[in-house]
C-alpha cells in the first residue's frame, strides 16, 4: 500500500510526532483544528485509521476506554501515570523473553506491557495542584497535610 500524502496526513502525523504523551482523538482532533480550521473529527478518525492501517502508528487501549495513538511503532512498552494519564515510551529489558506456558495452545505475536504508577510531575506536585488533578482527592491531601 502506498503513502499518499495528504494534507490531512502531514498534519497528524506531525502532531504525533511533536507530542510523547500518546493522544486521543480527541486531543489530536483539538490540535489539528488549530492548525486546520474546519478539519472533522471524522477526518481525524479516518486519517489515524489510515495511518495504523499502513504502519505508521499503533494505537492501544490502555484501559481507559479511549484509544491513545502511538507514532512509536518500535516495539515497546509504556509507563502510564494513573494520576494524569500520561503515557511515555520505555524498553524494558527481558520483556520480549516472556513466555505463555505450554498449557495454552497459542502462539505469541507481540508483548506489549504496561507499568501503571504516578510520574515524578505528580508525585512532586503541590497539594494543591495534586487536589485539581486527582479523583481521590480527599486522601490525598490529608495525607500531604498530616506530612508538612
Ligand atoms: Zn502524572
Ligand atoms: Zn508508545
């Protein structure tokens, strides 16, 4: 299959390239629109499908229920800050030496693992700023309270 250019295209695919934090649609959708007055979400949509289709991305579900799209299509793993939903790239070493037992009747085609925490952003965040980012806000400050 072949590369067509498009517009559309340059401009995702630039979008991605320019952020690490694995967008949504959405989010990708409200950077374009910046830049292309007038885009569709729709469009959007399309493009980011075209693009996986042709290898370009990958996306990935990270349990959130919103697909993140990834311009990285090395393989690799991600560190995912449960605090604000950051998503970053790592290789983890020996993660491609896995195995599945021989139990299940399954041949294996890729690993991709997720290490789920709090970024150093978060964990340094002041009390206040941990209160606006967080949905458990409430422990979390009497915690930070009770420390200082
Ligand atoms: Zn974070
Ligand atoms: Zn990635």
């Amino acid at each position: 299959m072949g590369l067509k250019v498009t517009p559309q295209r340059q401009l995702l695919f630039r979008l991605l390239h320019d952020t690490s934090t694995h967008p949504t649609a959405d989010a990708l959708f409200e950077l374009a629109s910046s830049q292309m007055p007038g885009i569709s979400l729709r469009t959007v949509y399309q493009t980011l499908t075209d693009l996986a289709a042709m290898g370009e991305l990958q996306s990935f579900d990270f349990g959130s229920g919103a697909t993140r799209f990834d311009p990285n299509v090395d393989a690799h793993h991600h560190l995912l800050c449960t605090t604000c939903g950051d998503v970053a790239d790592i290789y983890a070493e020996g993660a491609d030496r896995l195995r599945v037992d021989d139990q299940h009747d399954f041949v294996v085609a890729s690993t991709d693992i997720v290490f789920r925490g709090e970024c150093g952003a978060c964990r340094n965040a002041p009390a206040a700023d941990r209160s606006r980012i967080s949905t458990s806000s409430s422990t979390i400050e009497t915690a930070t309270r009770s420390q200082s």
